[in-house]
C-alpha cells in the first residue's frame, strides 16, 4: 500500500466515507468550516439512491425522485450548489389509490393515512371501516409508551381498513416496510407526539393541520430538479472538489483505526491515508464492519438494522394511442393482492419530462416490500410482465412500451422498527465516546434527502464541538413523507 500524507490545511483533514448525498452534504459542509476533505466511494459513481438516467432520450430518475421542500436542508443544498433555477414542483400533486377494484383518488385531510375525520376517507374505505372511525372518540385512551408499531396504534384506534388501505401504502411507498412493524415515534415523531397528549387519535390529527395552518406552511410539499433528482448529488460533488476537496470512487475501505497520535489510519485500495477525523456515511451493515474495531457497541447495534430490497421499473410509451387518467399516479395496498405497490406517471408529475419530447410518455412501477424476497428473484422481463399487467388492470394502458429499464435497489431501504430511536441512542452514545469519529446516513434520522443531509450536518457539527443538532435529530427524527405516488 502507499502512503498518502495528511492533507495540510488550516482546519485539519476529514476522511468521509461513503459518497451518498449523506457523505457528500458532510463534505461540503466541512469545507465550508475550513477543513480539508477526502470523499471515498466504493462504488464507481457517487450519488448513492439517488441515480439520473434516461429512456427512449428522455432524463429520468432511476431512484428517488423527489424531496420534501417543508424541511429546508435538501433545496437550500440544491440553491447553494447552483440548482436553484432548476427547482421544480410537481405539475401535478393528484394521486390515487387502486384498491377495491378502480382508481380512487387520495383522500386529503390525514397524517400520513390517519384521518382527522372518517368523512376524509370517504371513498376509499367500506362503509364500515368509515363507521370504526368515529368510535375512536368514544374509545379510552390508548397508551404510545416509549414507542409504538404505527399500524398496531392505529388499527387499535380506528380499525385494521385505515391502516390496510391507507397508512400501509403511503408508508410502505416510504420505507418499502411493514406498517405494523414500523416505529410511528421514527417514522411519524408529529403523530407519535400528538398521540401522547391526546386521547382521541383523530383529535390529535386534527390539532396536527391545525397547527400546519396555524404556522402558514405554504408553498409546495415537494420539490423536484429539471432534469431529475439524480442531478443533486453531481452538482454537490462538482461544488466540493471546485473547493478543493477530492473525491475518489472505486474505493472500499477496508480498514478505520484509530492511531497512537490521536489521529486516523484509513485504508482504501492501495492508499492508506491519514486524517484527523472521520465521517462514516455508509449503509448499515458497511458501517458496523468499518466500526468494530474502534466502536465495537456501535457496530454491534448497527449489525441488528434491517433492509428492504425494491426495484423500479421505468417504461416509455409513445404518447398517441395512450389514455392514462390524469393525477401523478396511484398507490396499492398490499391487502389487495397486486404485485406492483406503486405507478408513478412521470410524463404527468414531472413538466420538465413533458417538455423534453412532448410526444413519449414515462411512467414508472416498484416493486417489492420488506421480506418480498419471490419477486425480486424474478429476472427483468418478468418485472416488465407483471408491471404491464397490473398497469392494464388498474388504468386500461395495453400498449407495448419503446424502452423499459429495470432499476434494483437490493438491501436499498433501511426499517425503522419499534424501538429504532432508541438504538440510534445508543449508535450515537458509542460513537461519541470515540475523538474524530461521527456517523450520517438514512439508518439514522430518516430516509428522505432532508434526513440525510440533516443527519450529515448533525454529524459535522458535533466533530466542531456542537452536539445539538445530533441531540435534535436523536429526539426528533425527520419525518419521510411519500412524494406523491411511486417515489
């Protein structure tokens, strides 16, 4: 191996590990306070979930494609690294549910699927699961505790179809998870903390929008990038080595010590650098074999998360002869037996994707949930398959597409189970007891692009000496919300 000097500087040198746009938000930030930086990637791009593509020469978004724009770290990031012109709401915020045999639209007036009133669900639930709503109010109180399964909670409160219909999509659209597995304190801290103070769950959904209006949230819920979301990443990684830091991809680390000077030994490839601390932005399971040597609680923790593997599938039609229903697309609960969870009509949701050839249309399906493990086995053309399937049934679409492109995001999601704040907790408590070492990433704090970066400017503030903004996100995860429908 050779050596490779710290690099001199007046701050110090940082090694971040993991070019995702957690480790990236983390390295121009530690640019901007004086410190010199070394990004190294493992993989041959940076970016991380968020990938820009293109189908039948139009751009597209082959992971996330959207960010929610009532948190400020994601579009002040995009402005700071000269994307603020591109800046796009969706042209359309209309999505629907499939369920029950038709297209039905997204009922309004619910924290993400609970209702302030059973009228809100009009539509989408049966006649009795509306009525299994308004016994919440006569019901005793149901106790959170610590924390609580988001779909146990609910279903408790206002019966199994809310959370069947509503709640398991829009979080499995996030998570790609189980709603009755999944943390409501970490995935919905506003519901979790209404919950605790209120005995009537709608209650505390309508005290939830009261507030929203109350502190004026206007403007857009999400936000988009002419050109996709996958351009975010590119533009901060230019913005960082115009600034002097270096980034270097096809580099797995392989080892992280701590050495007898106090400073960091780390060995990627052929290169072992020295630095004065470290960022570790990497998945789960990456990070706890990085972690053991120096933090070896941390990484025990880190070894117990869990992920959920998905794929997008991204087809383009020729836009004369289609006849898709308007709105952004639709969601699908599990309970109704369909393979795809998900159809994002791209063409529609996105104006810049319109504009760029008027006459294809883009849409996109996912697939996949936690412990789905039979469908992702299937090859592409299969996902192809089922995706045109459901696509005939749900919207009469039963043209044969100009392109498809297969996306697999395997081990892509990480769960946020009951009880995630509290390994977090403990994740953070070790990492803490180690000089120059802190950790950012979407196992942590939230899985949407404001989490990552909030968790990575969380992450460089507590190496400068400020633990608040890890203390913050540690007591008050970012909600994720679903961007729509398909993100």
């Amino acid at each position: 191996m050779r050596e490779v000097e710290t690099r001199k500087g007046t701050g110090g040198h940082v090694v971040v590990i993991g070019g995702g746009i957690a480790g990236l938000a983390a390295a121009h930030r530690l640019l901007a306070v004086g410190r010199d930086v070394t990004v190294l990637e493992a993989s041959d791009r940076v970016g991380g979930k968020l990938l820009p593509g293109e189908i039948a020469g139009v751009r597209v978004d082959l992971g996330a494609e959207s960010m929610l724009a009532r948190r400020p770290e994601a579009v002040a990031l995009a402005r700071e690294v000269g994307l603020g012109e591109r800046l796009q709401p969706p042209a359309t915020a209309s999505a629907s549910i499939w369920t029950r045999g038709a297209l039905r639209p997204m009922p309004k007036g619910h924290v993400m699927g609970v209702p302030g009133t059973a009228a809100a669900l009009s539509g989408v639930l049966s006649d009795e699961g509306l009525a299994r709503i308004e016994r919440d109010a006569d019901l005793p109180r149901t106790e959170v505790g610590d924390d609580v399964a988001v779909g146990a909670y609910v279903a408790a409160r206002l019966g199994r179809e809310v959370v069947d219909r509503l709640v398991e999509p829009l979080l499995g659209g996030v998570y790609a998870g189980d709603a009755y597995r999944i943390s409501m304190r970490s995935a919905v801290p506003q519901l979790y903390q209404a919950a605790k103070t209120h005995d009537s769950l709608t209650e505390a959904v309508r005290e939830i929008q009261a507030k929203a209006v109350a502190n004026r949230q206007t403007g857009p819920v999400f936000m988009g990038i002419e050109g996709g979301v996958g351009r975010l990443p590119l533009a901060v990684a230019q913005s960082v080595r115009a600034r002097g830091g270096e980034i270097v991809t096809g580099a797995p680390v392989t080892e992280l010590r701590r050495e007898a000077s106090g400073g960091w030994r780390v060995a990627a490839g052929d290169r072992v650098l020295r630095a004065d601390a470290v960022v570790v932005a990497v998945p789960a399971p990456a990070a706890a074999a990085l972690l053991r040597a120096e933090a070896p609680g941390a990484a025990a923790e880190l070894d117990g998360v869990e992920y959920a593997s998905m794929a997008l599938i991204t087809l383009a039609y020729r836009r004369a002869g289609t006849d898709l229903p308007e709105g952004s697309g639709f969601l699908v609960p599990p309970v109704d037996g369909r393979t795809i969870k998900a159809s994002t009509f791209a063409s529609h949701k996105w104006g810049w994707i319109a504009d760029e050839d008027p006459d294809t249309l883009v849409l996109r399906t996912s697939v996949g949930r936690y412990g789905e493990t039979e469908i992702l086995g299937r090859d592409d053309d299969h996902l192809i398959e089922v995706s045109r399937r459901d696509l005939k049934a749900a919207t009469g679409l039963d043209a044969t597409p100009l392109e498809t492109r297969v996306t697999r995001w395997t081990d892509g999601l990480p769960q946020y189970p009951v009880g995630h704040h509290a390994r977090v907790a403990r994740v953070r408590e070790q990492v803490a007891e180690v000089l120059g070492l802190a950790v950012c990433g979407a196992q942590y704090d939230g899985v949407g692009i404001p989490a990552c970066i909030a968790s990575a400017y969380a992450a460089v503030d507590q190496l400068e000496g400020d633990p608040r903004g890890v203390q913050e996100l540690t007591a008050n995860p970012v909600q994720s919300l679903h961007g729509g429908a398909g993100e």
